[in-house]
C-alpha cells in the first residue's frame, strides 16, 4: 500500500478551527534586493563576502517573488492553502532602519496584502525574519540597546500602513538561531562572534520582542499577535549523569532561554550559569519589560538533537553527536528525520501555563527531488509531513494544546549558508527560468486540505 496515496490522515480529525497555512520569508523568496528604493540588509551585505555561502550563491533574484508575488498567489489558492505567512523586509520599507519610509516598499506590500485577500487566502505577517537594515549593523546592529527603539519604530509604521486588513501576526522569527548563529559563531550574518555579542543580542532581541508586541497591541488591539521560536527535542547520547547533565544545558540554551522571559520567567540562568552575565546588560526595570500576553507562540520544529557531554566546547560543555554519526536517516541538510520529536515538544511546550494557543508555524524537509516528464517526485517529503501530522493528531488526541500547521516551505528558496542547495519547498522552483510545477507533495497536501 503507498502510503502517499492512501494516508489515513484526515483534515477533519484535526478540528473545524485548526490552522492550516504555509510558510515564508522575505529575504529567502523575493529577490530585487535593491529594486524601488530597497536598502541594504545584513544579508545581502553578507551573501556578496566570498565563501560565507555554499557555491557562493546570493539571493539578489531568489525566487522573484518580488515580480512573481501573482503567480505564487495563485498556486496557494490552487492548493487550497488557506493561510499565507511572510515576512515583511525591513529595509525594503525603510532603507535605513529607521524614518523615512519608502513608499514603494510599502506600496508593494499592500499590493500583496489586497491580492491574498482578495484570493480568499489570510495573511500573517512575520515582522522581522532576519534582513536586517545594514545601515543598523553598522551602529551595532542587535549589539546595540538602541536597537529596541528601532523595532519598535518599524513595528509602529508597519502597523499603521497595513493593520487595516492583516490581523495575524509574528512578532521576530527564531531569535535563538539568529543571535546564536550570527552573533556568536559568525556562520549566519551579520557574522559576529563572541559571547558578548550573543548576550547583548539576546538581551535586546528579547527586549525588542516584548516592546514590538505591545506596539502591535495598541496600534491594532484586535490582532492576533504571536512571535516564533526554533525548539528541538533533546536527549542524552547515554544515561550517564553527565550526558544527561549536557542534555539539560543544551535544552535550556535551545528551547528556554527566549520563551521564559516572555512568559514573565526571567531567564533560566539556574540551568545555564553562562547567562549570568547577562547581568552586566540587564537595566533597571528590563526584566519588567521582558514579558507579554501573546495570544499564540509559533513553534518551529524539525528534528531531534542527541547530546554528549564534552569538556572542549566552552561556555555549554557540551556537543551534538550528528545524524551521520548515529547512523539515522537524515534529511539534505543533515537533520536526523525523527517525527516524534514534534510530539515532545509540544508536550514540553504545554507545560509553559502562559501560552495561550500554540502553533507550528514551522515544519517540513530538505530532500533531493525526482523530474521525471516535467513532473516533480518527492515521496520522502509528503512522508515527513504526513509523519509529523500524526504526531500533531497524536498530541490533539491526549488534549494537548496545538492549534495549526504552517509547512516551510511555500516554494524552493535561497535556503540561508547553504544557498539554493537544500530544497524545501511544495513547489520546485527552476532558478534558471523561475518556472514552478508543484510537486507531488504539494498535490497531496492540496488534496487533503480539499
């Protein structure tokens, strides 16, 4: 029996209200990175340095999404997608970071906005999903306590130019992979390295968080205000007390640090001592500032994570043993296939009593596609989604809190320091020509949403 074809999985057993939708971002899709007025984003900046990119690719077309926003429209119509989620691109709409706005920037936006609308199809938008204005990075980017301000400034104009008509929205994009990876290891732009890079980041990405949802609150008291968060399931490579002791490190570091202050925990410097010199940058009156309501968290989550206790890796004492290493099956981007993860952490997520609603916001798989007569095989990810759809109906079932399903993603992208090399999307993209043909994936999931 193929499974691809006979799945027993239903969207009715999922609920009348479950979400279901698909995810993007700007930088990764749309392309025309100095087109209209478009200011320079950290991304960019770092996609044109030699060597910071797989093959050297850069994502000064991307997938057009910029000229193509119509066409892509209409094949999530097509598959009966009823919920779109992008990202607005800050220095498309203020070159600079901060005033003034760029009206073609906002123009093209609400060129979007209407077109989504009018396709039946809701938008949710993502306010900062990791594109930087360059001219910030230049004052020190999330290194810079001014950089509160300068979020909050761009929540606030974002707000009053399309809060009209988009209700949905997710406040910053996996803080923990952003500052980790562009401010501590320096292999994600702006590629800054060092713990007190990452620390001010984190503090001012946390601060900036909590102050861009209260502007959203006051400008729109109606919407629907969510942020996301990167999580992954993590065990101890063996039952050893300093596995399992590494495995709690790498867990706070990964799944708490950022939703605890949030939710009015502070930061869980008991599990992770490192973040005690957070203290030097924590101000009179932050941590008061740190926490709100939000009325969904958004979890992205693709894979487990197994962990070791190692002495040579500073600050954390711990290290990942790899899918290759443990002999799993993996994904094109190594990322072990392990779809219970997702079951666990929703039920480590449902423990938090101040989430409100959760939703995957995130999910999906970088695998080799097949073209056979100009159609579009990938049977291992309609697998992946079928199997982590079963996980999300096994945690619904036992009453946990999960309330919508959002696939990464839309079409194949510029995939971030692997380039256009990992493919994730329902729709293959030739980045030759720019056709899409949706793959098999897409036409199951289309199905199933009929």
């Amino acid at each position: 029996m193929n499974k691809v074809e006979n799945s027993f999985l239903n969207k009715n057993q999922f609920g009348e209200d479950f979400l279901w939708g698909v995810s993007t971002a700007a930088f990764q899709i749309e392309g025309a990175h100095d087109a209209d007025g478009k200011g320079s984003s950290i991304w960019d900046v770092f996609t044109s340095q030699k060597g910071k990119i797989k093959n050297d690719h850069h994502a000064i077309t991307a997938c057009d999404f910029y000229n193509s926003y119509q066409t892509d429209i209409d094949l999530i119509r097509e598959l009966n997608i009823p919920n779109f989620r992008f990202s607005i691109s800050w220095p498309r709409i203020m070159p600079t970071g901060v005033h003034p706005v760029n009206q073609a920037g906002i123009d093209y936006y609400n060129k979007i906005i209407d077109s989504l609308l009018a396709s039946g199809i809701e938008p949710w938008i993502t306010l900062y999903h990791w594109d930087l204005p360059h001219s910030l990075e230049v004052k020190g980017g999330w290194t810079n306590r001014e950089s509160v301000t300068w979020f909050s400034d761009y929540a606030a104009v974002c707000a009053h130019y399309f809060g009209d008509r988009v209700k949905n929205w997710m406040v910053i994009n996996e803080p923990s992979v952003f500052t980790g990876a562009g401010y501590f290891l320096g292999i994600h732009a702006p590629g800054k390295k060092g713990i007190s890079n990452y620390l001010k980041a984190m503090h001012h990405v946390t601060l900036a968080t909590a102050k861009g949802a209260k502007v959203l609150r006051n400008a729109i008291p109606d919407a629907n205000i969510g942020t996301t968060f990167s999580c992954t399931h993590i065990e101890p490579a063996t039952q050893n007390a300093k596995d399992i002791e590494a495995a709690k490190r790498v867990d706070t570091l990964l799944n708490r640090t950022f939703i605890e202050p949030i939710l009015g925990l502070g930061y869980p410097q008991k599990d992770l001592p490192v973040l005690k010199k957070l203290n030097n940058y924590i101000l009179e009156d932050d941590l008061n500032n740190l926490d709100f309501h939000f009325d969904f968290i958004g979890l992205q989550c693709y894979t487990r994570e197994v962990v070791k206790s190692s002495l040579l890796i500073p600050y954390i004492g711990a290290e990942l043993v790899s899918a290759d290493k443990r002999n799993v099956i993996s994904t094109e981007m190594g990322w072990e296939v392990y779809p219970p993860a997702l079951y666990h952490v929703l039920k480590k997520f449902n423990e938090y009593k101040g989430i409100k609603k959760i939703i995957i916001t995130e999910n999906g798989a970088a695998f080799a596609d097949t073209v056979t007569n100009g159609k579009i095989f990938d049977i291992k990810r309609t697998h992946y989604i079928q199997d982590h759809l079963e996980q999300i109906l096994k945690a619904k079932e036992e009453g946990l809190n999960v309330e919508g399903y959002f696939v990464w993603s839309l079409t194949d992208n510029f995939e971030w320091a692997e380039g256009y090399n990992a493919r994730f999307g329902l729709i293959h993209v030739d980045f030759n020509t720019q056709k899409r043909t949706i793959k098999n994936s897409g036409l199951w999931f289309r199905d199933f949403l009929s």
